[in-house]
C-alpha cells in the first residue's frame, strides 16, 4: 500500500496500520499527550481525560490507543468507575500498548487497574456515538427525494435540448443542402 507523504505524524501512521481495509470509516485515537495513559500530574486538571474525551466524536470500530508503563488498562461498569474499583474488569490489558476497539455505541468506562491511580484522575468515559446506522436513512431519503426532481429536470432538459439539436440539425442540414442545391 502507498502511504501518502503526508503521513509523517504518529497518528497518521497509525490511522493506515489500524484502520485496514475499512480505513475511511474508522478513526484511531491516542490517549493522552505526550506522556501517554498516565496518572494526571498535580498541575494536570483530574479531569483532563474526560476533558479530552469530550473534545473528540467517536463511532463503533474507532479505536483508541493506549500507550504506557507500568500500568494497565480496564473497561468497567459505571458503578466500579466511580468506585475506582473492579474485580472483574469486563476489559483489561497491560501490555503497554493497548488498542481498544468500540464494537458498539454508548457508554465505556475506563480506569487505570493500578492501585490509586484511577483515584488521582487515570479514569475516563466515552460516549461512542451511534452515528452510522443513523446517518443512511436521512441520506437515502435526501437522495430519493431529490432523485424524483433531478430525473424530472432531467427529462425537462433533455427534450428541449434534443428539440434543438434535432431542429439545429435540421436548419443546418437545410442549409447545407441549399448550398448544393
Ligand atoms: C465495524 O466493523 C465491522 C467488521 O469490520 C463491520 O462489519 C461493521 O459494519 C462496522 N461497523 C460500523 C458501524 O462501521
């Protein structure tokens, strides 16, 4: 595959390398700035995930990527996120680069599994829109009801413009035989 020379950010790279065949519906996020999925400094808002998350949209089969040290990541009920606690997380990964994959809209909730962290602001929730099975039928009904008019105007241009045409030919076919006649 050709990678477009615009592709020198991170980001970028790793929209082509995740995304795949599906590349143009899918988004990959990276969680964090620099530092990564990390425990918010003191100087950081705790919020500052859930500030971040609330800047971005995100769709079913976006993903984001985590990356860090010494540290994981769980996807837990909403109870266990404001309890900083989950014995059962229904995702967890502390491979250091995790990818997570949205495989439906609505809520996820994210906490660091380490002890104290998600305490001190490693926590985040994602609302993962559920815009793609919404956004066909208002396009189809746009299209069906704009075909009806477009194919009439169509069929309005095409007389006319077969009319002049046909009589264009036909005046100058006059005069071409009146030339020779
Ligand atoms: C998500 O990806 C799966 C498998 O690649 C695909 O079948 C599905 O249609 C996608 N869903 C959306 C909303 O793009």
């Amino acid at each position: 595959m050709a990678i477009p020379y615009k592709a020198s950010s991170p980001l970028f790279l790793c929209l082509i390398l995740s995304c795949g065949d599906s590349l143009v519906n899918c988004s990959e996020f990276e969680v964090g700035g620099h530092d990564g999925w990390v425990v918010p400094k003191p100087k950081d808002d705790d919020q500052m995930y859930n500030q971040w998350a609330s800047q971005n949209r995100f769709k079913v089969n976006d993903t984001l990527l985590f990356k860090y040290e010494r540290d994981s990541v769980m996807v837990v009920t909403e109870e266990e996120y404001e309890k900083c606690k989950a014995s059962r997380p229904l995702f967890f990964s502390n491979n250091g680069d995790t990818v997570f994959k949205f495989d439906r809209p609505g809520l996820f909730y994210f906490i660091s599994g380490v002890s104290g962290h998600c305490d001190r602001g490693q926590r985040m929730i994602i609302k993962v829109l559920d815009v793609e099975p919404a956004a066909p039928p208002p396009q189809s009904a746009n299209e069906d009801a704009q075909k009806p008019p477009h194919k009439k105007n169509g069929v309005a241009e095409m007389i006319p413009m077969s009319i002049i045409t046909t009589s264009t030919l036909f005046v100058l076919s006059t005069f071409v035989l009146q030339l020779y006649a």
